[in-house]
C-alpha cells in the first residue's frame, strides 16, 4: 500500500472538511445575526412616536432556537414558615392563618402571601446591600434556599417609608418571571410578602424560533406614544394563570421578552410570535 498516497488524500479530506465547516458556521451565523443598522432602524422609527430607548438600556441580540421550561409544584414546610413570621406558638398545619391581624394566605405547593400592617421591628432599611442579605437570611430561615435568584429589582417609596425588593430565579442565564419573591419593608419590618416558586425540571427537548427584542418592540410599541424603554430583557413567563394546578402536573412557560418602562410598569410579550402576555 503507497502510504503516501493514503496520507496526501487524507489531508485534502481535512482540509475540505474544514473548508465547510467554515462556510457552515459562516452562513448560520449571518441567519441568526442581527445587525446593528435593523436594531438602529427599529429604535427610529419608535422615536417618531416619542418612544425613547434609554440610554442605559441594550437591546438584546440574541436569536437563538429557544425551548420551553418545565416546572412542577415545589414542596413546602408550612411549620416552618408560620414559626418565623407568627412564631412558634402559632405553628399549625392549617391552610391560612392569622393572628393578631398578622396573615398567611398559602397556595398550592411553595407558595404564600404574607401581611403585618403593624411590623415591630427595628431595622435600617436605608443600605440596600445590607438589606438584601437581611432578606435572604430571613428567608433561608424558613428553609427557603435562594442561592439561584437574584435582586431585580428595588422600589422605593419614600411616601411611606417603605422600600419593596423583588428577587427572582435565574436559571441557565435566563430569568424565571414567575419564581418571584416580592418583599415590602419599613424600619419596623416586614409589611408583606407575595412568593411564588416552582421547582424547575429542566428545558424540553423541542426548541423553537424566536423574534429578536427589536421586532417585538416594534410590533407592540409602534403605535404607542410618549414612554421611555428602561430595560428589554428575556426570561420565561407562564402564558396563562396555572394557580391551583395538581401538585403531580407538569407546568410549560415558554420564553418571553419583558421590557420595564420608565413609571415601573412590566409588559411582558412572548417570545415566539410578540404578543403581549395578559
């Protein structure tokens, strides 16, 4: 045998080999890029209308096959829970309660809403870092873990002496909309709690196109007037109201774009064809 030959034509096939692979990869990357003049094009003619992109806000590039989310109903130590926010004395396997005009509304698997309308406390809630550890002890005190979320978003409202911080689950890079923990707090304490978590399975197998943030910008804002875009961002969102499904059920929430505006209001639009999720 001329292994000489054997290996010369081995080298062509390497070499061709590689050659398309790069025109491979050349070519999906322009079909998934997006360039900057279509982005430049879309924040114009919004512009017209008076809807502005804040200078501070990117928008996302990203236009990759995207799959759905799968969750099911988390478990949850209602004793625990009621010990840390009525005490011990309180600590009953009971749907809701309350005490002292204290109240705990529990909903299917770990979720509740928690109100005090006369917090006794004596608490500094001026140095947010400091508060945001407050709020994760507190809540790792209940045997909730919440390594994997992260604060959003922190809203002040001074009227009332009260800062309100939302944390919500980030999985694989993507924001989890609806595994949110949202907590107001004055320098008494804790005023009210609204938490939502579903355990998280993992991705399905099927991935689907997406719109890029652009085109779902100008689909839902073109004929909008006068706001300000302050961040776009994508994560999953539940489509429809699933409060009160079986514990045994999975849950599906596909990928959404979730744009804030500048007064603090959430629009969030699915990813898939841009409508707004109601």
């Amino acid at each position: 045998m001329d292994w000489s030959r054997v290996k010369n034509i081995l080298i062509v096939v390497f070499i061709i080999l590689n050659i398309f692979l790069l025109v491979y990869l050349y070519i999906s990357h322009e079909e998934s890029a997006i360039s900057k003049e279509s982005v430049a094009a879309v924040i114009e003619i919004l512009g017209k209308n008076n809807v502005i992109i804040d200078r501070d806000c990117e928008i996302p590039t990203y236009k990759k096959n995207t799959p759905m989310l799968v969750f099911k109903n988390n478990d949850i130590d209602k004793k625990k829970i009621i010990e840390k926010l009525l005490g011990k004395d309180y600590a009953t396997e009971e749907k809701d309660k309350e005490e002292n005009e204290n109240r705990i509304i529990f909903g299917e698997g770990l979720a509740f809403t928690y109100h005090n309308p006369n917090p006794s406390d004596d608490i500094d809630i001026n140095k947010i870092k400091n508060m945001e550890k407050y709020l994760r002890d507190f809540f790792s005190g209940m045997g909730i873990n919440m390594s994997q979320f992260i604060l959003d978003r922190h809203i002040e409202q001074p009227e009332n002496d009260m800062d309100t911080y939302i944390f919500i689950e980030k999985y694989k890079n993507y924001l989890v909309y609806d595994n949110r923990i949202s907590v107001s707090i004055t320098p008494g304490g804790i005023a009210s709690i609204e938490l939502n978590i579903r355990k998280i399975k993992g991705f399905t197998k099927k991935a689907s196109p997406i719109m890029p943030a652009h085109q779902v910008l100008l689909k839902n804002f073109y004929k909008k007037k006068d706001i300000t875009i302050k961040c776009v961002d994508l994560g999953y969102k539940g489509f429809e109201n699933e409060y009160g499904e079986q514990e045994t059920k999975e849950i599906f929430h596909g990928p959404a774009w979730r744009i804030i505006t500048s007064d603090g209001t959430e629009v969030f639009l699915k990813a898939y064809d841009g409508e707004e999720i109601m």
